[in-house]
C-alpha cells in the first residue's frame, strides 16, 4: 500500500508597522517555507497565525492589539512577534490565549514556537532539511534555499507534482538573505534545493546586479558570491551535470567547502533507467578521481535507494562494487516505500520486504566500513571545526567534511573555553565508524 504523504502545516502572517517589519516578516516566512511549511492568504485555512507587531507609537500598539485580537477571534491560535513583544505582559493581560510572544528580531524564537504549535509532520520523501533539523537551526548555521520545485520526473519521487516545476530564486535576492543571515551572526550556509545544480536555468538569461557588478543565476557564479559572505557555504542535493566540474576550482581555493551532496540513488545502469535518472556510473567514476586531483580534501555525500521495483541481486552487487570504487565520504541508504501518486508504484518486480532489509543492512556494513577507514586516515591530522555545543568539560563540533545532522561529528575534550559558532583548528586523536574525538589548539 502507498504511503500517502501528511500535508504541511499552513502558517497565517499579520505584519504590521514599518519597512524593517516587513523584512523580519520576510526572513520569518522564509525559514518556515525552508522548514517545509505551507502559507495562508486568510485566517480560515491556517493551523497558526503570525502577528508581527509594530510598537513604536501608542496608535501602532493599540492597532497591533486590534491585529491580535482579530487573529484570536478569527483563528484562535496566535503567536505574537515584533516591536511589542518587549511588553508580553501588556499583550497576555488582553489576551491570555496567544500561544508565545517573542520580541523584534528574535527569529529562533518565533519560528521555534511555530514548529511547537503546529509540528512539521516528518516525511524523508520530500524534506530537504533533516528530520531532526527542523528544530530551529541555531544561530550560527543556516539553511539558505536558492529554488524550489524540479524538472526530473524519477519513478519514485512526487516532488514535481507536488512543487511544479524549477523555479529559481533571483541571485540578488538570495545574495541579500545570505548577507542578512550573516550579519545576524550565522557562520554556516547550507545551500538547499530540489536541485542545485539546475540554478538558474528558467532565468539564465536575467543577470543581476550585485555589489555593482552582475551575477549570472548560475550555480558557480552563485558559489562564488555565496563564498564571499559566509566563512562556510557547503552544497546540497547536487546532480553531477557536467558543469559542477566549475566549482571544484573554488573548493581548492578555499571559496566554498570541499563538499557536495550528490543523490545518486543507484549505480545500476538497468535500476537508474527503471528509476528514470540520468545515468553514467563510468564517467561518474572518472570524474570523481578528477575533483580529488583538484580537490584531495573535497567529500562526497550521497544516498541510495535499495528494492527499487526490479532490483535484481546482480543490480545490488553492482552497486556494492560501484562503492568500492567510488570510496564516497558519507553515504545514507532508504528501503524503498511506494509513495502515493510515484510513478514506481505500477513498476513491476517488486523486492520482497526481508530482501530490502537483507540489501540495507549489507550497504550500511559496506559503508560504515569505507568511513571508517576515510576516519582513520585522518588521526593526526589538524582540521578546522565548527563548534555546535560546548558543556562543561569538552564540545561537540563538525569538520568542513560534516553537514549538521546527517554526517558525523567531531568531539572535543579541553573545549569548555569554546562558544557555539567558533570555528577552531582541531588536532585529531581518534575515530570510529562515523566520528572523530580530538583537542582544539590554543591559538595564539
């Protein structure tokens, strides 16, 4: 049976007040749309409603608690944000029933509080950020989406139905969130997408203006800029067009992470057909050992899907040799699901459930197996960490090798002195399947 997919929340916005306003109403929507969440044009459709408050005038705060009160008697589930949520007292006195007030600017606050009143039901089919990453990121890393919507038509994905078609950001627009995002004190931009690799191509034609020179919506040129503005820009859901071979160059440079996410999914020729994806496991291979000439630190991320429909045992173990060559950095694996309205659900030669389970359990041996080597090789190495927590005694941190949430982590001992968002030198003392243990270096 398919598994139908539980609807986003839809989140209502009153904002009120002055241009700055409607720019924290922007980033504020902007990260709930990145989290996977739905907009509302009227009370009536949505599961909580957002009332940006202005209170800089006593007839702006008298008109922003006409706003709450016309949100509660419309839809009864209110967070209240802005210029007058330094005076939450004010607001509860009126109306005890807002669900959270949160003051101007404090965007984890607010959106933290949307994801409490109204969850984000977990779906891996089409959550670009990770199930446990849709708490609110903290400060110093940021999830920054260039487009939405893709022009592939896999077996197995709805994301098209779902989201249409390619639709790119203006790279000016995104430029400026990502200036914004810094300056809020963010050291770690996760570009995301349906698929990166296709920026641009529905506007490749309308440059724009950018620090007095144009950009062209392109990946690359985009990179570039990105890498200007933020200490760390590390790429997600890359498809290896073969113009992603621009952007090792800025790797090598130290413009961007050496890092790409790529979905292969599969390295079976006969299963990439089946799944309808672009396919040349050989040129692939080619190219890899091409980007680690250019690049001898860059890390490959990827995931696979095993018992697609058809999957034979000579297709899995083909995929198993495929890794061996290919000795990517990170790997995660899916048991294939049928999803409701997938193309891959009429497919025939469905793979018996005990046979996925067989096949999964044998990719992640394959795979802890290569991390584990790859973690070896890296003791007595400096590498430079991101800090993400600090304790008491020691820290927990990511290499430029380690996205947040879906790759390993590095743990610190003599890191107390250390504060969330650092970025230290490490010097690496040990490792296991997925994680690296070491000492920050005092500098000096």
């Amino acid at each position: 049976m398919a598994t139908k997919l539980p609807e986003a929340p839809k989140v209502g916005m009153v904002s009120l007040g002055c241009p700055k306003n409607l720019v924290d109403s922007e980033r504020i929507l902007t990260k709930l749309r990145s989290d996977g969440y739905a907009m509302s044009p009227d009370y009536s459709g949505a599961d909580v409603v957002l009332v940006n408050t202005c209170g800089f005038l006593d007839s702006a705060k008298e008109e922003s608690l006409e706003a709450i009160g016309e949100a509660i008697a419309e839809n009864g589930r209110v967070i209240v944000t802005g210029c007058m949520g330094k005076e939450a007292e004010v607001i509860r006195a009126r109306f005890p029933n807002v669900l959270a007030v949160t003051g101007a600017h404090q965007y984890e606050e607010v959106v933290g509080a949307v994801h409490e009143a109204a969850p984000m039901p977990p779906s891996p089919f089409v959550n670009l950020v990770p199930d446990a990453g849709l708490k609110l990121t903290p400060r110093h890393y940021s999830y920054l989406k260039i487009s939405e919507g893709c022009n592939h038509r896999c077996a197995f994905c709805i994301i098209p139905a779902l989201r249409g078609d390619l639709v790119s950001r203006r790279p000016d627009a995104i430029l400026r969130e990502a200036e914004k995002l810094v300056e809020a004190g963010t050291k770690e931009l996760l570009v995301i997408s349906q698929d990166t690799s296709a920026y641009g191509i529905d506007i490749r034609k309308e440059p724009r203006m950018w620090k007095g020179e144009q950009v062209v919506p392109h990946m690359t040129d985009l990179a570039r800029e990105l890498g200007k503005i933020a200490p760390w820009v590390r790429l997600h859901y890359v498809y290896p067009y073969p113009h992603v071979d621009q952007v090792i160059p800025l790797m090598a440079e130290g413009l961007i992470l050496p890092y790409l996410d790529i979905p292969f999914q599969h390295a079976s020729p006969s299963v990439l057909r089946t799944m309808k994806r672009p396919a040349n496991d050989a040129k692939v291979l080619e190219r890899l050992r091409n980007w680690r000439a250019i690049a001898p630190d860059i890390t490959i991320r990827s995931t696979f899907v095993v018992g697609f429909p058809g999957e034979t045992e000579e297709d899995f173990q083909y995929l198993l040799d495929w890794l061996d060559e290919a000795q990517l950095d990170r790997v995660g694996a899916f048991r294939f699901e049928p999803v409701e309205g997938a193309a891959a659900n009429d497919l025939p030669g469905a793979v018996p459930e005990e046979i996925k389970e067989e096949r999964y359990a044998r990719i992640m041996e394959k795979t802890a197996a290569i991390s584990a080597a790859k973690l070896q090789a890296k003791i007595g190495r400096t590498l430079e960490v991101i800090i993400d927590e600090v304790g008491d005694e020691g820290a927990t941190g990511r290499s430029q090798a380690d996205a947040p949430e879906i790759d390993g982590e590095v743990f610190l001992r003599d890191a107390a002195h250390l504060q969330q968002g650092d970025i230290v030198m490490v010097e690496i003392e040990d490792a296991d399947e997925h994680d690296l243990y070491g000492v920050p270096l005092m500098s000096n």
